[in-house]
C-alpha cells in the first residue's frame, strides 16, 4: 500500500510541478516532401539542461509518464501511418515511480508522414505534450505547432521553424482565429 501511495503521488505531483519549465527541453518542427503525394513532418525534442530525461512516446497503456504529439483533428484523413521514434531511448527503474521509463538524454526526433500532393495547401496544426524528469521533479509542458504545406514546397528540403513558433497553450483562443 505504501509503494502505491508513493506512486500515485509521484503521478499526482508530476502535473503541477514545474508545469511552466520550458526551458529544459528545445523543441523544433520541420516539413520534408518525401515523394509527390507525402510530406514528412519532424518534430525534434533535446534536453538543453543537465539531467534531464525526456520521456519517450507512449509504446502501451501501460506507461505512466509519456511524451504525446497530437495533430489537429482536421488532419485526421492526411495521416499516414503512426508517428515514428527516431533517438537513443533508454530504459530504467524508475526509483520515485517503481516504474520502468523510457527516456533520452541526448535528442529524439517524432516523424509522422501526411498524404498531401504537391499541388495541396494545408495547415498543419498540432500539440507536442512531452515530459521530463530532472532531479525529483516531473514537469509536464505542453505547446502548440503550426505549419503550411504550399503547392511545389519542400522538394526535399527541410524547412523547420524557430522556437517563437511554438507557442505554449497559453491563450484558450489560440488557433481559432
């Protein structure tokens, strides 16, 4: 019972610890056409801090500290495919959690490829939600991306947006307007 306790307040904590540092972790987004009918985009997450172990994508229902990255539901008929993990993932013991977490220290990259022609335009609006352990704390953030795959654009050629682009989930209204 008191291994539970210990575990669910360590969960319990994670949420409201640290749920405004976003300074630990530099997040990038870039588009890449793959052929004339699929774009890939790239979102790569690196802890910038010592320490600093950012969770892993979420592999089964199971994992109790995750990383996510969510497309705008308006995109649902463009995805193809689930997102892909490309980076150093670790595993351990968690001693806080008594759980095993996957984790990267260095940097990961989530691709997930889109069917769009090359003579489309589309909005690609998305959330990346990672967290991150660093010492006893577990920080969870959460920000916003957006991007517009143009007619002929990419051709190869990465284009990723400076870290102004991502914007925290501040703003309620953000993205309507």
């Amino acid at each position: 019972m008191k291994r539970f306790l210990l575990s669910f307040w360590a969960l319990l904590s994670m949420f409201f610890v640290g749920a405004q540092d976003t300074t630990a972790v530099q997040l990038s987004v870039g588009q890449k056409r793959i052929n004339k009918d699929e774009v890939a985009i790239t979102i790569t997450a690196k802890p910038v801090k010592p320490g600093v172990s950012l969770y892993a994508l979420q592999k089964s229902p199971n994992d109790a500290v995750f990383s996510q990255v969510n497309f705008d539901s308006s995109l649902t008929s463009y995805l193809k495919g689930g997102i892909s993990e490309k980076g150093n993932i670790q595993s351990r013991i968690d001693s806080t959690l008594s759980l095993n977490v996957a984790f990267v220290t260095d940097s990961v990259q989530w691709v997930q490829t889109l069917k769009i022609a090359e003579t489309d335009t589309v909005l690609v609006k998305g959330t990346v939600a990672y967290m991150f352990n660093v010492g006893e704390e577990y920080p969870s953030v959460e920000k916003e991306f957006r991007l517009v795959i143009m007619p002929g654009e990419g051709k190869g050629a990465k284009q990723p947006l400076q870290p102004a682009d991502l914007t925290a989930r501040a703003n309620p209204w953000y993205g309507y307007f």
